[in-house]
C-alpha cells in the first residue's frame, strides 16, 4: 500500500472515531469515503460470518486483554441478526440503530474496500484515548460527552461476555454491525 493511502486511512479512521452519533448508548461511526469511479450498487453482498469472526474476535479481545477483563466469545445467533441489520443499512443506504433491545450495538460504515476489519473495530478502540478509568458511565470521557467512548466502553464492558458481528456492502460501503450481550454502558456503573 503507498504511503498517500495509508495517511489517507489513518486520517479517516481519526475522523470516523470522533463523528460519533448520540442516537443509542453504544454510538455509530462513519468514516468519510474516498472518491470511487465505480456504480453504487444497491443489493449487499456479505460474506459468510465464518470468514470474518476471527479477525473481528481478535481485535476485540485485544482491547479487553489490556484492561484484564475476561474474553468475548463470539455469538452465532448475534451474527445473524448482526447480518440482517448490516444488510439493511447498507442497502437502504441509511445508518441507525436498531431498535431492538437486550444487546449493545456498535456500528461503523466507510468507503468499501478500503478498511480491514481490524481497523473497523480499531476505530472504535482507538475513543480509549478520550476515556477516563475508574469513573462510571456516563462521567467518563475527557471530552465530557460519553459518546465519545461508547463504542470503547461496550468493547470493554466487563459483564458482556459475548459479541457477534455482520458486514454487507452496497452503495460503495461497507457496513459492520456488531452487537453484544449482556449489553454494557449503564448509568452509574463503571466498565470494568
């Protein structure tokens, strides 16, 4: 990869870890696309689930392993649903949450193709840098808006113990969904 690109990534993963959305407890990141010369298309393609739990999993796990809470294990069934949600976003071309409960929601979307899964979930990971330890949701962030570190805090949540995750592509994006149980970010609680 040249140079150009990689500064281009590393700006808009900065960008899309603070356009953070106020709509849900866990927050949403966007990350500003890239010029494209091909045809938005309008019907997703998603890879099977398998293919994408491990690096997902991984990265997950990495941001939990620094803070000695236990691992996630990944939820076949929060995949599935996962996978429809991503599916639907990305084909409606819109980016929300969904309103169900019972699980933590945390989504990205960026130029197709031009993202990792890793640093899909990086550019949550990286709100860390805004977080305040030992204080409890939502008084945690050093920007003073919790939204800031959402989706960190739901990563790293000490009582979720599960996550599962679902990516489509339409419209020259790719959409991740992931969600996770028990949820986390309650008022009054700290992460871990």
């Amino acid at each position: 990869m040249d140079i150009a690109k990689a500064k281009m990534k590393q700006q808009n993963l900065a960008l899309g870890a603070v356009a953070v959305s106020l709509s849900a407890l866990t927050g949403c990141v966007t990350v500003p696309q890239e010029t494209s010369t091909s045809q938005p298309s309008d019907s997703p393609t998603s890879p099977v689930n398998g293919a994408i739990a491990a690096p997902l999993l991984e990265t997950h796990n990495r941001y939990r392993l620094e803070v000695g809470v236990p691992q996630l294990s990944w939820s076949e069934s929060l995949a599935t649903a996962s996978q429809t949600w991503a599916d639907r976003l990305a084909t409606s071309n819109t980016f929300e949450h969904s309103q169900s409960s019972g699980y933590g929601e945390n989504l990205w979307r960026g130029t197709a193709g031009a993202f990792s899964l890793t640093e899909m979930v990086e550019a949550w990971g990286d709100e860390q840098a805004y977080f305040i330890p030992n204080r409890p949701f939502p008084d945690l962030s050093t920007t003073g808006n919790w939204a800031d570190v959402g989706h960190y805090t739901q990563i790293v949540w000490r009582d979720t113990t599960e996550v599962g995750c679902g990516l489509a592509t339409a419209n020259g994006q790719d959409v991740l969904v992931c969600r996770y149980a028990p949820p986390g970010n309650y008022q009054g609680q700290q992460p871990f």
